[in-house]
C-alpha cells in the first residue's frame, strides 16, 4: 500500500511539487519499515538449555532460566502472548516491572507471538526451565 500512496505522489508532481515529495518521502520510508520487519532476522525467539533470546526489530535480549520463577500464558488487550516472572534475585532484570505487575500480574512480556499458541510456548518453556534447574542443581519446585 505504502508502494501505492508513493507511486500516488510521484503522479501528483506537477501540482504541488513540495506536496509530492514529502509523500513520496513518508510513504518511502513506510515501506522500508515495513519491508524490514517483514525479514526473518529482524524478530525470533530462540530457546536453548541455558535461556532464551528473544529479538524484536534487531533488538536482542538474553534471559537465562536461573533468572525465571515461572512463565505463563497471558492476554494483553485482546493479545494472546507468553509473559514470565523474575525470582526475586532477579527482580532488578525487569523493564517497568512495577507498572506490568500492577496491570497484568507479571514482570515481563514477549513483543510478539512466535508461532506456536501462547499456552504451548509457555509449556515448552517451563520444561526447558525446570531441566536447567534439574541439571544445574537448583532447589525448590518454582
């Protein structure tokens, strides 16, 4: 669409050449943006043994298991994604924790859906916590 309204300004150039540059300008730059998150590399989960990456417009976070309580399944205004609690030592970690605590019950959330339905990708990511917990030796059922 952004191609469209683009193409839009470039027709209109002989009536207000300003007009049409600042279009073709805005409506560009939307399409690269759009273009961009439309490429794989630009957002992923990845799951491992010892935590999970989660990267969302090239941004990465690393969070390691021995940092999560528990990870759950949750709604945000009609999203269904997967969000996980900080165990105490940890609780520092958070982005705006206070605020998601008062509002959703949680200390985090994923930036979007990776596939798989929210209470799935809750699930296999509590296993992988509980095997790393289990081969590192952690105490106590979190």
């Amino acid at each position: 669409m952004s191609v469209v309204l683009m193409f839009g300004g470039y027709l209109g150039w002989d009536e207000s050449a300003i007009m049409s540059v600042f279009c073709m300008a805005f409506f560009g730059i939307c399409a690269a943006i759009f273009i961009r998150r439309l490429c794989d590399f630009s957002s992923y989960l990845r799951l491992d043994y010892d935590g999970f990456t989660i990267c969302s417009m090239n941004r990465k976070r690393r969070i390691g298991w021995q940092m999560i309580d528990h990870v759950y399944p949750t709604t945000v205004r009609g999203y269904q994604t997967v969000g996980w609690s900080f165990i105490p030592e940890f609780q520092s970690q958070a982005i705006n924790a206070q605020w998601r605590r008062s509002f959703i019950g949680i200390d985090e959330i994923m930036p979007t859906h990776y596939g798989p339905t929210s209470q799935k990708l809750a699930t296999l990511m509590n296993d992988l916590c509980q095997a790393y917990r289990i081969a590192h030796h952690y105490a106590g059922d979190r």
